[in-house]
C-alpha cells in the first residue's frame, strides 16, 4: 500500500488531472478526483479506466469546459444526477456536483440536493471509496479521508461512512456491492455493517434483476468467487435473490448414510474453475452444474443417497434462472445449459472403458465446447482423497488424448451427416416425414458407432441399404 505524499503525487500526474486543475482555477471551483480510482492506486492494483470527479459546484458545466479544453464534442448528460460523463484516451471520465440525498422506503433512486465535499462523501457506499485526492491548486494532491477509509485498506475491512442500517436501507444494492467488493479484494466485512446486512435483506426485494445480476457477474469474476457466495448465504440474502443455489445447502441423513453439502461442494468447483479460466459463462456452469440436485434426491435402501438425472433437469433449470435474473437468453446461455447437461459424461468415461464410439459421441454433443467441457469436469473432482483425485486427473489426461486422436481422424467435432434430408427425399422421390429422420439417424449413429467412416461414399451406401429395407424404390 502506498500512503506517502510523493506517491499520491504520481498518481494524478495524468494529463486529465492538470487539465481539470488548471479549469478548476479558471472558474473557481473546487474539484476532487474520488472513489474506485484512488482506492485502487492506494492499493496498488490495476489502474482503473474509470476515473471519477466530484465539483463543489455545478459538475456538467464543469465538465464541459474540461472537455472544450481538450477538443472532446461528445458528452453524455444525465441531468437528474447532476453527472457529465466523456471518453477520452481509452478512459472514462465522469464529472458529479457535490450533493447530499434523502431516501423514501419504496426506491433506491435519491432525493439529490446540492451539498459540500464532505456530504458528498457520506453518501458514498464504503469508507474505502470516500477517499479523495484534491486537484486544486492550493492543495494539490492532498488525501481527503474523513472516514478512516485509509486504516480501513490497512486493516482489510469493509465499512460504511455512516450507520449501516440507514446506508444498506436507503440504498440495499450496497449490501450486494459489500458482498462483491469482500471477494473482489479479499476484504472482510465490518461485523456491525454484516449484522445489518442480515437485518435489512428483505430490503433487496426492491433491487431490480439487472443489478444483481451484475453483481453476481462481479462476484464470480472475482479471483475467489466462494467468498461472496458464501457471504451471501450467510446473511440470508442469497434464499432470496437465488433460491435454487440456496437450495443446495446442507446435509441430509438417514440410516446413518449422509451425503456431501452440494452448496461447498459447488463453490469448490467454481473456484478450481475459477483457477483455470476466465470465462464468465464457464464459471456460472460451474456455479449451476448441480443445480438440478435438490429437485432429484432421493435415499435408496441398499444404495443411499441419489440425484438420478440431475444434470437433465438442472439442464432444464437453466433458462427459468436466466429469465429470473434478465441474464443473456442467447448462445450463452444455450453454453451453460449444455455444459449442465454434458457435465456427467466424461466423468463416466474414465470410470468405464473409453471406446471410440463414447468419445466420438462426447465430441459430436459438445461440439467447439468439448475443451470447455473437460475443463469443468476436471474442476468438478472436489475429493478429500488426494490418490482419488490424482487418480481420475489421470484418467481425464487419458480422455483429453483421446478426443484428439478420434477428431483427428474422424473428424466429428461439428459434424453433419455427410447425406442431408433433401438429399434423401430427392433420391426416394418422397416428401418430409418420419422416415427420413430414421433414414438420417441411422447414418449418423453408424458413423458415430464407427460401423462406417465419416464419408459420403459410405453414407450413400447405407441409405440405400436403409431404404430397401424400408420397402422405398427410387422413381
């Protein structure tokens, strides 16, 4: 961490910073640069692009000289905030007259009214994104921090500038953004601002989908994602905002048989994804892979514990989920509902023989997602048993080998049959109907049993086999 004045110097020796000094003096004004930035360079992690800026004065006015001095034309105005936002050099700048806010029960959305540098300030979410860095002349460079937010980036802590139940009750997405920048930076929360989190999480209800979705985005993207969800767990608020994932939870015992807590387990398999990719889509497989857990249990005697077919209906879950929380209804959501479903098959391949036909059918269903695949079956191993662990890496290596050698020869990745249904009705001389889906099926089931190679010559030569079969005479 870095705290001393030379440094904090170095940090607003950008070209924005001596421009928005320099206009500061020109008019008068009082200007700051606040927030995410200066807690970021505190902390000496990656240099925000977006960089924030509070005026004791009327912050779009201000913010279209800034931009005049610097030839910038397009300005985004968000009059009801009081906010100016522009681009330049591959950052964000955004410009907020200082002001204070009042809130009614029923919205997040404030009452703004004009206020000093220090209002604006208490009514930032977190001590650690109240501190400011002054740009005016008369004190340039000069750490404003009120609110202990310094001690606090020492100590690892997440609080509030004020009381905790007025700030997460005012505005209850902040509980969220607790929980996310507790992962995000590997912060504790603050014990009083945790038990108000509990106390208020009914509170979330009014928080649309979108929100938190960006925050469970966030949270997931997060080096360590279990430490948010098990935050949001532990405060009650995740029974409401993803009761599905709360479901998990928790251990079932009869005839002194018990199986796993599928919750920790799946937070597990996120983080070991989250140690091998950065794929936001991979991680929510992971996160959903047993998803379909609670509505398949079931105790057998003789047997114990079952989730027979959980992932088809966790695979199913998926699009209810995604509509609940307004998350993408697209290709990346048809991903993460076949990596749910796919997710058992390598992991019965290394526990069985692996035959040509199996790995020829993994590559035809998973398609271009086949690496993707054996990367969540692999983070899917959570064993304590470090030889069983090992053991079933091994076997996957063995499976990974394979898929190579069959799609290199067979050539299946992508694969459509090399004899097309207008193919067949034109050569039979019929219409569209069930026999030519029979006639199709076959094809591609022979080839993928390796009964004949993936080749048209071949095709050909059993549809018409098929098609005698099935009393069709070429006319």
């Amino acid at each position: 961490m870095i705290f001393d004045k030379k440094n904090i110097l170095n940090f607003i020796d950008k070209p924005i910073f001596k421009i928005v000094s320099v206009v500061a003096e020109e008019i008068s004004a009082e200007v700051y640069v606040i927030g995410g930035y200066v807690r970021d360079r505190l902390l000496n992690r990656k240099e925000s692009k977006d960089i924030d800026f509070v005026v004791k004065d009327d912050g779009i006015e201000f913010a279209r000289k800034v931009a005049e001095k610097i030839g910038i034309k397009k300005i985004s105005i968000f009059k009801t905030y009081g906010t100016a936002m522009f681009v330049w050099n591959d950052a964000e700048y955004e410009f907020v007259g200082a002001r204070k806010e009042s809130y009614s029960p029923e919205s997040r959305n404030p009452k703004v009214e004009q206020g000093s540098i220090e209002d604006d300030q208490k009514r930032r979410d977190f001590t650690i994104n109240a501190l400011a860095i002054s740009l005016n002349k008369k004190n340039f460079g000069q750490l404003v921090d009120p609110f202990n937010g310094v001690e606090d980036l020492k100590n690892r802590i997440i609080k509030t500038p004020l009381d905790p139940e007025i700030t997460f009750s005012d505005d209850p997405l902040r509980m969220l953004r607790a929980v996310r920048f507790a992962t995000q930076l590997d912060f504790r929360i603050d014990e009083n601002c945790f038990e108000a989190i509990a106390k208020n999480k009914e509170r979330i209800k009014i928080i649309t989908a979108e929100r938190i979705h960006t925050e469970l985005n966030k949270i997931l993207l997060s080096p360590k994602p279990s430490i948010g969800f098990k935050l949001l767990y532990q405060s009650g608020l995740l029974q409401i905002i993803f009761p599905e994932l709360d479901a998990l939870s928790g251990v079932s015992t009869q005839n002194d048989i018990s199986h796993k807590d599928n919750f920790l387990h799946t937070l597990q398999v996120v983080d070991n994804v989250a140690l091998l990719s950065e794929d936001l889509w991979l991680r929510w497989a992971a996160l959903l892979h047993d998803i379909g857990k609670p509505r398949t249990k079931k105790f057998v005697e003789g047997t114990g514990w079952t989730f027979h077919a959980h992932n088809f209906v966790g695979a199913k879950m998926v699009p209810e989920i995604f509509k609940k929380l307004k998350l993408p209804q697209n290709e990346k959501m048809n991903f993460v509902q076949k990596m749910v479903e796919l997710h058992m098959r390598p992991i019965a391949l290394v526990e069985e023989t692996v035959t040509d036909s199996a790995i020829r059918r993994l590559i035809f269903d998973a398609g271009n997602d086949i690496d993707s695949l054996m990367t969540l079956c692999e983070a899917d191993i959570t064993s304590k048993n470090e030889k069983k662990v090992a053991q079933y890496l091994e076997n996957f290596k063995i499976v990974r080998q394979k898929i190579v050698e069959v799609e290199a020869r067979d050539k299946i990745r992508n694969f459509q049959p090399p004899i097309s249904g207008e193919e067949i009705m034109q050569y039979f001389n019929i219409p569209p109907c069930k026999t030519v889906g029979q006639i199709k099926n076959a094809i591609k089931d022979s080839i993928l049993d390796g009964e004949i190679p993936n080749e048209k010559e071949a095709a050909f030569k059993l549809m018409l086999e098929l098609g005698n079969k099935l009393g069709l005479v070429r006319k």
